[in-house]
C-alpha cells in the first residue's frame, strides 16, 4: 500500500514505528496533489511550504518523544470556507478570489495543537451553495471515480481529495448534507456532528443556524478520532455547546450495537430512492439485526415538510451572511470613479460613479448564479409583507420537525435512512433545473434542521459508483451513531 493510501490509525503506527517520517509521507500526498489535480481540481490553493514545515516540526517533535498524538505529521485538507492563517480563503467565490486570512479558525488552532500537517484548501460550491461543485468560480470538481460525474457538494473538494488518495483525511462544513452527501459519492465516510459541538468560528458562514464543520475520513475509526480533536469548547463562538466537548470526549471506544434500537424509515419513504440503494439500505437492516441491534420501521411524516422549510430558512440566512461583502471592507471592489478630471478608465475596468453603484456592480460581478439565486429568495422570503408567510412559518415548522425527531429518539437510539436518493450525477446534468439539485439534499437537511448529528457509511455499489447509507443520533448522541456507523462498515467490509 501506498503511503498516501493509509487512513489515519495506519499511518500513525507507521510513523511511530519509523517506518517512514511525516516528510515521507507529506511529500508523496504533495506528488499525488499535483498529478491528480490538474485533471480532478480538487485543491484550489496547495500550501506546499506550510505542509513541509509542518512535517519537519512533527519528525523532530517525534525524534525528542513529543509527539502531540495520533494527528502529528499526518496530512490533512481543509475545504475552503475555513480559515487558515496568511493564506487564501476564497469561499469559491470571485469575490474573495485574493482574500488572505489574517486569523485559524478555531478548528485550525485545534488541528495545529495537534500537530496536523496542512496540504492546501479544497475546491467547494461557492458559499457553500450547491450540491455538486459546480458552482465555484475555480471550476468544477471531478468525482475521482468517474470523471464525468460530480462529486457532490458542497464539501466535494474535500470528499474528492479524500477518495484520490490526496490526502490521508479533510476537514469539510456540512448545511443541509453538504459533507454527508459528498462522501455517499465518493465512497467515503463523512460526518456531521452535533450543532454546537465543533465551533464555527472562522468558518465562512453561509447560514449560520445550519452549518457545522465536520470530518470526511477514509474509515469510522478515523472520523471518530478527528472529532475528538476538533470537538472542543469555544467560548468565542456564541454557539459552541460545552456539552459537545463533555460527552465527545468522554468516548473511550467503539463498543458494537448489541441491544441498540435502530429506526427504518418505513418503505413508502424511499420509494423514488435508486434501486440499489434502496436493497442494500434492506442489507444493511438484516446486518445490523444479526449483529445484535433490534431495527424498527417509523413514520415521520413531518420530515416530507423538511426540505422545503430548509429552503425557505436556508437563503434568507445566506442573504443576511453575504451582505457583508459589498466591496468596500474587503473582497473584489469595482472602480469608484471620482470624476473625469481623475482620467478616464481603461475599457476593460469596470467602473461605478457613486457608492450605490459600487455595491451594485461588486456585487453583481463578485457573486455567481447560485448565490444570487440564494440571496434573492432569500431577500423575497424575508421581505415586509412575506416575513409571516414565509420565513416565520418556516421557522415554526422547524420547531415541529425538531420535536418529532427528538420525540423518535426517546424510542430508537439511531435512525437509518439513505444519505442520497441517487449515486453521483453527470456534470452539468441538474445545473439548468435547481428543483432537481436541491431533492439530492432530502435525506440529508431533516439533521440540520434538528441540529442532530448524521454520518455517511459507504455501503455498496451501482455500478461502479459508490453510495452511502446514513445514519442519524440524538443531540450529542455520537457514541451511538458511530457505533452503528461501524457496524455497517464491517457488514460492508
């Protein structure tokens, strides 16, 4: 096996061993980068000199007997919505095409702590608005097991570098499935904690009730050891819960599911899910009960209402969170044109002549389709006149939605249900119909709306592609999710 091909646990006992350094290994995800990605466009931006450095700090941290742990030297990518120190942090967008970050998000100090070595930042939708990648002003993202199919979203640069064997592991943000749904594409495992128990800070928000930062990792074993570190308290983040950091870090080990009580949506629930997706969400049932978990069929009605409430909350979110970027403070700006004395402007520079127009035209050059689509809708959502019709309704709905989920799990310690309804979608096949892009997301917004956490298994196999069955906890309930989330794993092993 190649070194970039290890998961974590591997490439930890490999380096404790001296069976290579953290450099080695660093170097060879380094080459692996630059041969794959000009084709699959995974990284937006290689940070080469960080990684290396970090490297050499962790190999002389391990030749004195400081090693910070299981993270030391090993490489990771972090999606680029998430702030990394004196490099660019674009979002994807044109907007912040050379935006460099001046502070770590939260995650990042923790990541650093530990000893993580940083490869570069991944290719995402822009904001974090999509569902395929498609949507970045840097050019879509190729799924690496099928080049004409995308690798989802809004996390698919991150997903892709993981299943290319780019990196060893990568850090994603997930809204309505944004790091679930890349890793069912993908075949790989991607997990979305609890809201509250990662902090937000640093993170690029797109909607702030939603987003959560989370790990996409090569097995459960590893996603379980990332969300360790980055499960931490912070109380610069009005968000962060205590409780996150109190009962992640209290799980010792993955102990199996016997006697655990699992919920399966009943049949008529997945009734347009993709046939083979379908029969091994059955597979997984009978693996699970021969394993020692008693699985259930439940009726949650309320979750048919979930995706529309999400886009109802969602854009009036991304249209608050994207106000900020009006050319003034930061970002791309056009030209503010004193008056004619000053000379004329070349034909190519964009020009406004009053502040107004200044916001206008930063904002109609700096944002893509999609994100204007979403600030729009969102702007209209919450207008004078539609703020009770629409934002208002949505927000009660939610409060439903949350009730009845949380309701489900005084009786089921998980719930199973497919991450997607399809396997990863042609390039450029859903662009010219949103409706149609934004049902990949209905298995994957009902986590987001309760703020629970949801995990993606890779589970089997429609040809070619991968998808992934998922599987959904209680409020800070991740020591049974991944439980169940390993078991699959080893049925589909």
């Amino acid at each position: 096996m190649k070194l970039n091909e290890l998961d974590i646990v591997q490439a930890a006992e490999g380096l404790k061993k001296g069976e290579f350094s953290s450099v080695d290994l660093t170097q060879v995800c380094l080459e692996v980068i630059k041969k794959l990605n000009p084709e699959i466009n995974a990284f937006i931006t290689i940070t080469e000199d960080l990684a290396l450095n970090q490297a050499k700090e962790s190999d002389a941290r391990r030749k004195m007997g400081n090693s910070r742990g299981i993270l030391d030297g090993i490489p990771v990518a972090i999606k680029d919505n998430i702030a990394v120190k004196d490099y660019p942090t674009t979002a994807a967008s044109k907007i912040l095409e050379n935006y460099i970050t001046v502070e770590d998000a939260f995650v990042i100090k923790k990541l650093k702590e530990a000893g993580a070595v940083i490869l570069g930042k991944t290719n995402l939708d822009e904001f974090a608005c999509g569902g395929s990648t498609e949507t970045s002003y840097f050019e879509t993202t190729k799924n690496p097991i099928d080049h004409s199919r995308v690798p989802g979203g809004s996390s698919g640069g991150s997903a892709a570098a993981v299943a290319a064997d780019m990196c060893i592991y990568a850090i994603g943000s997930d809204t309505g499935g944004s790091i679930r749904q890349p890793a069912s594409y993908c075949g790989i495992v991607g997990l979305k904690p609890t809201y509250g128990a990662v902090s937000r800070n640093g993170l690029f928000a797109m909607a702030s009730s939603l987003d959560q930062i989370g790990p996409l990792t090569k097995t459960v074993e590893d996603a379980f050891i990332v969300l360790k570190e980055l499960a931490k308290y912070d109380e610069k983040d009005s968000t962060s819960n205590k409780k996150g950091e109190e009962t992640i870090q209290k799980i010792v080990d993955l102990k199996g599911v016997k006697g655990l009580k699992v919920g399966i949506l009943k049949q008529g629930k997945v009734a347009n899910v993709q046939a083979g997706i379908k029969n091994d969400l059955e597979k997984a049932v009978q693996k699970l009960k021969a394993a020692g978990a008693q699985v259930t069929e439940l009726n949650l009605p309320i979750l048919d209402y979930a995706l529309a409430v999400y886009y109802i909350l969602m854009p009036v979110e991304v249209s608050s969170n994207l106000g900020r970027y009006d050319g003034i403070k930061y970002g791309y700006s056009v030209a503010l044109l004193r008056d004619a004395t000053e000379g004329q402007a070349s034909s190519k520079e964009t020009v406004a002549r009053n502040l107004e127009e200044v916001y206008f035209k930063t904002r109609a050059e700096g944002f893509g389709d999609e994100v204007k689509r979403r600030i729009m809708l969102g702007a209209y959502a919450s207008s004078a006149g539609y703020f009770d019709q629409y934002y208002l309704k949505a927000q009660k709905v939610r409060a439903i939605i949350k009730k009845e989920i949380d309701d489900a799990f005084k009786k089921f310690d998980c719930l199973l249900l497919p991450t997607t309804p399809t396997t990863a979608f042609k390039i450029s096949e859903k662009t010219k119909d949103p409706i149609m892009m934004y049902l990949e997301d209905i298995f994957t917004v009902p986590a987001n709306i309760a703020g629970i956490p949801g995990i993606s298994v890779p589970f089997g196999k429609e040809g070619n592609l991968p998808f992934g069955i998922q599987v959904l906890g209680p409020e800070f309930g991740e020591e049974k999710l991944l439980n169940v989330a390993k078991a699959l794993e080893e049925a589909d092993g």
